[in-house]
C-alpha cells in the first residue's frame, strides 16, 4: 500500500509507563494505531491453555473514540487473545487462541516453499511498494525452521 510504513508491535523491553510507540501507518487506509504497554506478568486462560507471564499491549487509534484495542502476547507463543476496552461496539474485535500445533520438518518446509511463492507474487505485483523491501532470509536459501 503507498505510503504505508512498518512500526512496532511491542517494545524490546516492555515496561509499564513507557513510550507509546507507533504499530505503522496506512495512509490509505486511515490506518495509524499507537500502542503501550498495559500490563504486564498477567496469567491469562485461552482456550488453547494458560499462559503465565503475559503481556498486554494497548492499542487506539486516532478518529476511534472509546474503544482500544488488547493484544495479550505470551512469552514463546506470541498473541493468545485480543480483545478491547471501551463502550464503541462497533470497532470491536475478540479472538483467542484455540490450538497450537507443531509441525514436522516436512510440513514446515512446505509452508515455507508456499510463502516464498506468495513473496515472489508480491514482488511482481507491488513494483511501487512490497518489491522495494528486503527479501526474506528464506528466499536466500535459508531455512526459518530451527535446527
């Protein structure tokens, strides 16, 4: 998307009181959410289990009274639910994490052939925008899954 720009999705050391930080920008869109940190060493229950050592970041972006979004990240699994704060029903958004799944080595060398197929796509549709990125690490014959 033009003149859209990556941002953070949470601080290397996230602490409560820090900065807010900008998750990115999409011009086009009106997309321009800044996040901070909520809470942090919550134990939070998912459907896919309970998770210790969580944190929380709150989001809102600017035209979207009342209503902020949750993003509960665990440590070594990542987001296990969002959900929102606020009285706006209409800009809001709940998910959990149901189910964790481990692939085989095979199976995550497929997933990987299939997103260096969608990343070539990218490259060959976005000439103004996705092909002026780095390429992944994957696409220079490197492997995403650990050794």
């Amino acid at each position: 998307m033009k003149g859209a720009r990556a941002g953070i999705t949470m601080p290397t050391v996230p602490q409560l009181g820090g900065k807010e930080f900008a998750e990115g920008l999409g011009p086009a869109v009106g997309w321009k959410d800044r996040g901070t940190v909520y809470q942090v060493d919550q134990k939070v229950s998912v459907p896919a289990g309970a998770f210790e050592n969580v944190l929380v970041i709150k989001e809102a972006a600017a035209g979207e009274k009342d209503a902020e979004q949750l993003k509960y990240y665990a440590p070594g699994t990542g987001n296990i639910r969002t959900g929102w704060l606020g009285s706006n029903s209409s800009v809001t958004e709940s998910l959990e994490l149901i189910r964790i799944e481990h692939l085989s080595g095979d199976e995550l060398h497929e997933v990987n052939r299939k997103a260096l197929r969608l990343e070539a796509s990218a490259y060959k549709r976005s000439k103004d925008v996705y092909a002026k990125t780095a390429r992944s690490n994957v696409a220079h014959g490197h492997s995403v899954a650990s050794e």
